[in-house]
C-alpha cells in the first residue's frame, strides 16, 4: 500500500486555505505535528489532511475516498 506524502503548502492549497493559518495551528498545537519528517520538513499523510481539514471546517475530497471522517471537531 502506497501512501502520498504531501507538504504543508500542497496541505494548505488542497484544503483551501494560507499556508501561514496552517502554521500557526501546527505551532500553537491546535493540529497534532504530523508523525513524520523528510529532509527535515513536516510530511503529511492522509489522516494528518483529514484532521487538518476538521479543524478548518473544510470539505476533503481525499477524506471521502479514505472513508475517514471529515465532520467539524470540537474545539
């Protein structure tokens, strides 16, 4: 099973929002760090997006085809 990596940028645009909204809650703990690192960057996967997209209140279309749930966490 493969698994797409994808960067705080391609994150932010796939979810719609600024790439620096996505850095601060990653650094104020709002979003768990996602698990993993490459080269020393934050490398996100599918589960980090869907959480990441819950916490925005954003739609994913990733989510959809995970089966994972995507609704609004309460925070």
């Amino acid at each position: 099973m493969q698994t797409s990596l994808l960067s705080i940028s391609q994150v932010a645009v796939l979810i719609g929002i600024r790439k620096h909204r996505l850095e601060y809650a990653l650094a104020e703990g709002h979003v768990p760090e996602p698990k993993l690192r490459f080269i020393g960057k934050r490398a996100l996967d599918p589960a980090d997006v869907c959480a990441i997209a819950s916490y925005f209140r954003k739609e994913n279309e990733q989510c959809k085809k995970e089966g994972e749930s995507c609704s609004a966490s309460s925070t």
